[in-house]
C-alpha cells in the first residue's frame, strides 16, 4: 500500500497526528501496567492456602469476668462440635490462614541466637488440628491427643514438640530433612524436636516476612497446645462436604446453649475469611480492569470521532481520488493504512511511556520489570482497536461518490 | 470514442421526479475536441458526470472507446475511468497534503504502475506543463494557473485516451485561462481527444465543435468539423 | 455578548449531538474517575485534626534489641512498654498526656431483653478527651483523682448510649462490663475520626470505641489489650512480669502548645532513655521521636499504596481524555472553518471569536464536570462495596465537589484553549474561495 504518500500527508496536519499519537501512546502505557498489575493480583489471589476452604468455618466465644472457667468451657465446646451431625473434625486454635492476625515468632537453631533464622506463624492447636485445617502431612506424625497442654495466663514455656510445613523446613534446614531435628522457639528456653512436616499451611498475614522470600507466607508452625490465658475460646469446624452453612447454624445455637455466661461469637467461613483478606486486591483488580475497559472505550471513540472528522473534510478529495480511478476498496484501505500508521506512531512512543510508567511504580511501589509480552498484547489490542474503530468512518468514505468531485464545494 | 445513445438520467425524491438528461445523444469521434455549452441547470455538469462515470444513467446506450459501459460495476468502472479517461475540474481539486508529485502520482498508484514507471511518467507530464522544478511544492504555494496545470499533468499522467474538462478555466483570469486553454490545444494536437464543458461562448468557439445543451437535450449538433483557429505560440511551455 | 456566545455555542453543540456527546463524555468518565480516587486519597491521608495536628505527637522510644531495629532501617516500634508509658505518665512532662490501649470486652446490659455482646472499648486517661476534643453530650470526662484511684467510671460513645439507654442522659446510671460495673460520667455525641489515627495498630479506619474507661482501672484488672504486641523476648511470667516487660503494646500521646515545648519535651525524653540505659534497658543508640498527627499518619503508611497508584492512573487516565477533547473539539471547530472565515468577513474581532468558542468549550466542560459529579458519587458507592473498611473515607464533601467542578471546567477550558486558538487563526479571505 501506499505508504509514503500517506505519511507525508499525515504530516502536513501535525496536531492531529501528535494528538491521537499522544492519546494512543498513554493508553498503551496505562494498560500494559494495568494489565500487568491485575494478572500479579490475581497470582497472588489464587495461591492456595493449603488448608480446606471450602467446608471450613471458625466460630467462638468470650467469657465473662476472672470467673469464667476457660479449660472447661474449651472441652465442653469441642465434645459438643464433635458430636453435631454433620461435623468431620474440629479443633480449638487461635487463628486461621488469612485471617489477618494471629501470633507469629522467629524461630533460631541454637539457644542464646542473637538473630532468628527464619519468622514463623504459630498455630496453638490440639489433636485433630491436622484433619480439620485438610492440610496434607508430608512426613512424620501429628499430636496424639496425651500431648496436648494448656497455656496458661503468663506461661511463657514451649511444649517440646512441633510440627512445622516444609516451607519452613526448607528455611531452616535447607538441603537436608527437618524430622527429628531441633529448633528453638524462645531462643532462652528449652529446644522443640520436629516431630513431623505440613506439605503446605498458609500463615495468617499477606506479605508475611517477605524479606525472607515469596515462601515466607508459608512458614507455619503447629504448637500442641490450648491457649487458657484469656477468656476467648475459638474453634475451627470441618464439615462433610455441603453441609456447611447448615452445621454453621447448629453450632452457633448449641455453643449459646449450652453455657450462658459468655457471648458466642458469629460463625465465619473460612472462604468469607479469605475473601476479606484479599479484598483490597480484589477491588484494584476490579477498578483497574474498570480503568482498562473505560480507557479502551474513550480512546476508540476519539478515534470514531477523529476520523468521521476526517472523512467529512476530505470528501472532496476522495471524490477526486475516486474520479482518478480510485475503487472503494482502495479508499478504504486508504484510511485504514493511515490509522495503521498513526497507531504505530502512537505506539513507538508508547512503549517509551510504558516502560516509564513501570520504572515509576518500580521506584515508589516495589512493582516488577514489566515483561514484554504485556507490552506486545497492549500492541496488537491498541492496532485491532484502531483499526476496528477507523472501520466505520472508512466505510463511509468510500461511499463517496466520485461526482462529488465536479460539484463546487 | 465517446458514443450515447438515447440516454436519460432522471433524479428522484419522494416528491418529484428531474430529468436531468432525456434523449441525450451524442458521438465524439477520437482526436475531436468539442466544447458542450448551455446555461446553468441545463445538464451540462450531469452530462459531464456520466461521461466520466462518475455518475451512473438512467436510460439508454453509452460506448466508450467500445467498450459498454451498461451494467458494469463500481469497481469496473473505478479502472475504466482510470485508465481511459482523464479529468480536469474547475477547482482544480489537487489534494492539499500532498506535494506536486505526490498529486500527479494519484491516479498511476491506482493504475498499479511500478514506482520506476511512475517516476517517468510523472516528471514527464509535469515537465510537459512546465512545473518539472516545483515538483516538491505544495498546491498552496501555487497560481491558479499553475494548480490548472498540474491538475491536467495529472490528469494525462496515466496516457488517457479522453480527457474531460469541466469549465477547466472557470476559476482562472484571462490570462491564466489563455495559457490553459493553449495547452488543451496542444495536448488536443498529439491525439488526445478532448470533451470540455463551458459557458464561456469565446472558448467554444476555440473547440472544434460545440454541442450546445437545453434542458437535457442536445439542440444544436454541429455535425461537420469546424475550421480550427490554428493556436498561437504552439508548444507546451506556455507561461501561465 | 456572553448570552449571545452561549446561545451560538449550545446552537452549534446540538447541530452535532453525536460528536458533543462524545466530548461531554469523554470530559465526565475523566473527572468521575480521577475525583473517586482523589477523594479517596485525599480523605485518607488528610489531616483529621487540622486545628491542632502540629500539637498532638505521639511517643516513640526505641527500646528494642541489639541486634536488630524493631523495623528496617532503623524505625523504632510504634507502641511503647507498661514500664514506659506509666513512667512518662507519672512524670506528666507534657501540657496533656495520655496512655491507651484498645480493649474487647463482653457488655452485659442490665435490661434481659438485649443480649449481652462483646464490645470495642479503649483504656485511657482523662486527658484523652482534652487531646483528641471529641464532643460531649452529657456529663464530661473523668478527672485525675478517678485517673489515680482506678475508679470504676466510664464515658460512652452515642452509640451505645443510644442502644442501652435510648439516647436519653444516662450519666450516673451503671453499666456492666465484663462483669464489674463502672458508673457512667460521660456521654460523647457522635465522633467518628475519618482516620482512626491515635491508634493506627489495628486498622486505621475502624469505627471509633464504644467505651472508655481509665487505664490505671483496666491494668488493675489485668485486662488483656485487643491490639497489637510486640516483643523481642520473653516476658517473665504472670502478669507482674509481663507489665515489667521490654513488650510494646501501649500507644502514647502528648500534647505540646509550642515549640519550645516540643524541644523541652525531646529533651526530657533523651533524658529518661539515657537514666534507663543506666538500668540495662534501651540497648540500640538514642532514636526517640514525636512525630506530630501529619507525620504520624505518614510514616505509618495510612494511604495505601494501591490508592496512589490509583490516583496516578487515574489522572493519566484524565489525560487521555482531554486529549481526547482537544481532538475532538478541533475537529469540530475545523469543520466550522468557513463559517469562522463568514464571521471574521463580517467584522468580527478575533477576540470576539475566541470568547465565542471558549463558551463552548465551557459549555462542554461543565455538563461534563456535572456528570462526572455523579459519576464520582457512584464511583465513591462502588469503592465503598469494594472496600469495606473505607466506609468512613469514600464520601464527598463539599470541598471535593467544588475541587471536581474547578477541575472539569479548568480541564475542558484548557482542552478547548488550543483548538480556539486554532480556530481564530482563520483568515477571513481564504474560506470564502471554495476549497
């Protein structure tokens, strides 16, 4: 096709071309970095936690006053979760994957270690700790239920056993099995031995100790204990599958029931737990994809608008080209080669704003180098859009007929 | 050369129903050059559309070069025009953004010439109408007269066997339109056949032949050629 | 003349209702996107307390180990020790000073009717309410005798005060809290800090408290705090031993009337530190701060940082459109060539035609604004059901609404500046010769 032609016209009306240039160029920017921005939101929104989601909830209580008998509340609760229909497992703990808070430790090898050598999230849970979370053991054992203690108010002592996950394992004793060694969790106390190993446990914080790495959020420790220290008791229940929400009822009823100086706390899904953690992310993703679609739309109706301009301007001379013996297909062409160029020109700069947006959120927001496939993407979807929107306002110029040539004006 | 039959071109609204052209027969031999003349509103300008196929005819027969033009589609006629049949407006019409050279080459893109061809071709007509140095100019930089010229370089770019010229000095003062009308004659001289609407009695009177049109129809047929005013100053390096 | 220009602009904006739907548009998904973000950002990280930020400083000292700072580089811990924060109280160095620590707390109303349910509450001391002025409705806070005594008194937020006693003045009467009964002296009226930044440990835009009771009460009653703690070793055991940890757990503010007194203050600080390092306590080198409300908000990262990303595309994003604009409007002057070069033959000044587009290009700019107003309303409604926690935050206020309409019409004003400009360089002669 006629290029250069096409180029030097196009550069006898500068402003145009700078315009839809410039307009082409920062949509490119905004949405190759939004792009790149959701897909890492969604990574890291799909990372699995481990643990079973999907027929999983906590529930809990407070108790009241110094009265209130923590031990005996604690049993009573979990013989009664135990025996609801419907319940697969249940253990007391004190927290839950994602649920944005929790306990957490550094974990040293020696005793007297000045610095930890990795962080941990602690999970104070008892026997059945293992088959409710559904994490999966990779070697080892869990606790039996004769190793399960209470920690009580001021009780700064660690059982002597735990159980860790393998992404811990893997920090601490890198190259080499975890099962059996000993680790310490307060390094001026007693050690504990590593009685088994979690395939995967995800720890209760986003973003946890992430100057230890990307597996840091997986750095879980289980700790055989029941926490008695305060009047807070909470449970985390399995249900057979789809019998969730239902057990979920039961449970809140009975807890109310059967001990009445204390308030049971509202039941929660594990997956509502999970949602609420992400839910900042989830929102930019959704805003962004907003930003991406909205910014699209303006940008192909400038170029509507923009080129019906241009049509409108230069009927007279389409119908010239058309008297010279120009066919249809040639005017259409015309105008969808000129947008390909002006898109290309847009998109020249565009890369350069790309990469100056993704230096920018790189400098100020830690984000990553962004790779060149969503550059490309941003490419071919800015060219197909181009060419899509110019479409119709080329149409119609080669509908012009060529006798508009011979009428003046 | 240029030969209808009979034909009728009639516009239609939801209300009413214009002839612009009935009955409309006329027959160019090749190498003629004939004036078409008539008042404002007579169906010159349609006249001239149809006989660049610029405009599709209600009605009738029309020939050219031999060829039938009935029937033939868009794109058919889109190179039939480019290849026979070349224009020049009262406007003018050259294409603002792009250079002299760029304007001539217009029609020889749509021809499909290759850029060697194309080079040849049009440092050759623009040479012929004397604006070789000035190839880079833009129209703006030009006279009426100048602009007139590159528009008929660009039109006998692509070797037209008919040339169409539609009040090709309308825009022109007497001077400008003298050296205009002096290349036609000259472009006439080598072959081409020329067909020009006018109202300007004086320019007729220069063609070989008038056909003079009322109301759509051909009223005065001057069937016989006429003795031609031989044209000063021959060649084509007339200044403008 | 101006109507005269507005009547010709509205005129020539319905000739070509596609191409100024396109503008308006283009000019409202701008500003709507832009103002929802701005807003959101602004009312982040705005001063919650502009009448006297530069006086309220919250505390810090850095007590933490040896061997590592509590965070990179060399932050030190945003909470300070029981040892601490009852020394710096006993020692009342500043014009007002007070303790906290957020508390959960089981409320047991005495009517059977209402369920007994657990309940946000904040351990403080009296001069909580001077520093942070929150507004009374009944009765007043407690004094420093109660402060001292660990008097079983409380003050109420509206709130709760609507749901236990139907918002009539309960001061005198009682209320039930874990079991002890504190006497209610106060009664707030509706307070809700955009952010939440005297205690920024848990979540910076959570409701307010429900309750407050003194602090000397709840340490007597060995009442665990609800917020964060933080501790590079182990607490001795009990409770004793746990107040007389190295653990952070208490926020600390002051209030400081000047700057003297803000200089005075540091140097009593440094001067209590260094007593302690003398005890073995306070291993890292001097680093003790009284960043003031501003600073506090700032260094402890309360604009997210998703939010600033947001304004910043956002903005690019109002770029895009108003080149968008430009173009468009360009167009559309270009396309009225002739009718300028008419206008201009007929005598009008130049000044007159670039008054004459400009109102159009005004025109355009507040129908744009306006809908982009709504536009920003329902953003502010979506990023509301996105982020459930900025409930608090995602709401316009006047400020913002003006901010929005200066913007748009600035924005199309300055879109339309060029193709004005554009167009009154027209000359009257060549567009009356046909093209």
């Amino acid at each position: 096709m006629e290029i250069r032609p096409i180029l030097s016209a196009l550069m006898r009306s500068k402003v145009a071309l700078v315009l839809i240039g410039l307009q082409i160029a920062l949509t490119l920017a905004i949405v190759c970095n939004a792009l790149f921005i959701i897909s890492q939101r969604l990574q890291l929104m799909g990372r699995e936690s481990g643990i079973n989601e999907v027929d999983t909830f906590t529930i809990g209580s407070l108790g009241f006053g110094t009265g209130f008998n923590v031990k005996t509340s604690i049993e009573e609760d979990l013989a009664m979760l135990r025996g609801l229909p419907g319940v697969a497992a249940a253990t007391s703990t004190n927290t839950v994957p994602l649920s944005n808070g929790g306990w957490s430790t550094g974990i040293s090898l020696k005793p007297q270690q000045r610095t930890s050598s990795a962080s941990s999230a602690i999970y104070f849970v008892d026997e059945h700790g293992l088959d409710t979370f559904g994490s999966k053991l990779a070697e080892g054992r869990f606790f039996t239920a004769d190793e399960i203690t209470f920690r009580e108010r001021g009780d700064n002592t660690w059982p002597s056993i735990v159980v860790i996950t393998r992404a811990l394992a893997n920090r601490l004793f890198p190259g080499e099995s975890a099962l059996g060694k000993q680790i310490y969790l307060d390094n001026e106390g007693a050690p504990q031995t590593i009685i088994g190993i979690v395939e995967r446990t995800q720890v209760p914080w986003l973003g946890f100790a992430s100057d230890e790495g990307p597996d840091a959020e997986y750095q879980s420790t289980f700790v055989p204990q029941r926490i008695s220290f305060s009047n807070f008791g909470r449970y985390l229940v399995r249900t057979e599958p789809g019998r969730r929400d239902e057990v979920m009822k039961a449970a809140e009823a009975k807890m109310a029931q059967i001990n009445t100086s204390r308030i049971v706390r509202e039941p929660r899904t594990v997956e509502a737990i999970r949602a609420e953690t992400y839910q900042e992310h989830r929102a930019m993703t959704i805003i962004l994809i907003g930003v991406i679609v909205a910014l699209l739309a303006v940008t192909a109706l400038g170029i509507v608008g923009m080129a019906s301009f241009w049509v409108t301007q230069r009927t007279k001379q389409i119908g010239t080209r058309r008297a010279l013996g120009a066919t249809r297909g040639s005017i259409l062409r015309y105008f969808l080669t000129e947008n390909m160029l002006i898109t290309s020109l847009g998109l020249v700069l565009g890369t350069v704003l790309t990469y100056g947006l993704n230096y920018w959120l790189m400098a100020n927001y830690e984000a990553q180098r962004l790779p060149l496939v969503y550059l490309a993407c941003g490419v071919v979807v800015l060219l197909l859009l181009g060419q899509a929107a110019v479409f119709g306002p080329a149409t119609r110029a080669s509908r012009v007929p060529p006798a508009v040539a011979t009428r003046s004006v | 050369m240029l030969k209808m039959n009979h034909l009728s071109k009639v516009y239609r609204t939801h209300l009413i129903e214009t002839h612009a052209l009935r009955d409309f027969s006329i027959h160019v031999r090749e190498g003629e050059f004939v004036a078409v003349t008539g008042p404002s509103g007579s169906g010159k300008t349609t006249f001239l559309n149809i006989a660049g196929l610029l405009e599709e005819f209600s009605g009738g027969e029309f020939w050219i070069d031999g060829v039938d033009v009935r029937g033939m589609n868009d794109d058919q006629r889109s190179r039939l025009r480019n290849e026979k049949i070349g224009f020049i407006f009262q406007g003018f019409n050259l294409i603002p953004d792009l250079n002299l050279f760029d304007n001539v080459d217009v029609p020889l893109r749509y021809r499909g010439f290759n850029a060697a061809e194309r080079k040849r071709r049009i440092e050759e007509t623009l040479s012929r109408v004397g604006l070789a140095s000035r190839m880079k100019h833009y129209p703006a930089e030009l006279s009426g007269g100048q602009q007139q010229r590159v528009a008929i370089a660009r039109a006998l770019a692509g070797s037209p066997r008919l040339l169409l010229a539609d009040e090709p000095t309308g825009n022109l003062d007497s001077l400008m339109a003298r050296g205009v009308m002096e290349l036609l004659e000259e472009i006439n001289r080598q072959g081409t056949t020329i067909i020009m609407v006018t109202h300007d009695p004086e320019l007729a009177a220069r063609a070989q032949r008038n056909v003079h049109v009322i109301d759509g129809q051909v009223t005065d047929f001057e069937s016989e050629p006429q003795l031609r005013v031989p044209a000063q100053g021959s060649g084509a390096a007339v200044t403008a | 003349m101006f109507y005269y220009y507005l009547q010709l602009g509205l005129h020539s904006l319905k000739r070509n209702p596609l191409l100024t739907a396109l503008m308006v548009f283009g000019i409202a998904l701008g500003i709507g996107t832009s103002m929802t973000s701005l807003t959101v950002f602004y009312l982040m990280g705005s001063d919650p307390i502009p009448w006297k930020s530069d006086k309220l400083h919250a505390v810090q000292l850095d007590n933490w180990s040896a061997d590592q700072p509590y965070r990179a580089p060399n932050e030190p811990p945003d909470q300070l020790t029981y040892l601490d924060a009852n020394a710096l109280m006993q020692a009342g160095k500043a014009d007002l000073q007070a303790a906290m620590f957020k508390t959960v707390w089981p409320l047991q109303p005495e009517n059977p009717d209402v369920k007994p349910f657990s309940s946000l509450g904040r351990a403080t001391y009296k001069d909580f309410f001077a520093m942070f002025e929150p507004p009374f409705k009944y009765g007043q806070a407690w004094d420093a005798a109660q402060d001292k005594e660990h008097a079983r008194v409380t003050v109420l937020s509206s709130g709760l005060n609507e749901k236990l006693f139907g918002g009539t003045d309960s001061t005198g009467k009682k209320v039930r809290l874990n079991e002890i009964d504190y006497t209610i002296v106060g009664v707030l009226d509706k307070w809700q800090p955009r952010v939440k930044y005297y205690d920024l440990t848990i979540g910076a835009f959570n409701d307010a408290e429900e309750y407050y009771v003194p602090f000397t009460t709840a340490i007597e009653l060995q009442a665990q705090a609800s917020g964060n703690n933080s501790c590079f070793e182990s607490a001795k055991p009990g409770w004793e031993g746990y107040l007389a940890s190295d653990c952070v757990w208490i926020q600390f503010w002051v209030q400081l009337d000047s700057p003297a007194r803000e200089e005075e203050y540091m140097s009593f600080l440094n001067n209590y530190v260094n007593e302690q390092k003398k005890l073995g306590r306070f291993a890292r080198p001097l680093n003790n701060r009284l960043p003031d409300v501003n600073e506090w908000i700032e260094a402890q990262g309360v604009v997210s940082r998703d939010a600033q990303i947001q304004v910043g595309l956002s903005f690019a994003f109002l770029i895009v459109c108003l080149v968008n604009t430009i173009g468009l409007l360009l167009a559309k002057f270009m396309r009225k060539s002739s009718e300028i070069g008419l206008r201009r033959a007929l005598g009008a000044t130049r000044g007159q035609l670039f008054m004459q587009h400009l109102v159009e290009a005004g025109v355009i700019g507040v129908s744009g604004g306006l809908i982009g107003l709504v536009l920003t309303v329902l953003g502010l409604t979506a990023v509301r059901s996105l982020y459930k926690d900025l409930n608090n935050v995602a709401h316009l206020d006047w400020f913002m609404v003006l901010t929005a309409i200066a913007l748009s019409v600035a924005a199309a004003v300055l879109a339309g500046l060029f193709p004005t400009w554009k167009a009154c360089q027209i000359t009257p002669a060549t567009q009356l010769k046909t093209q």
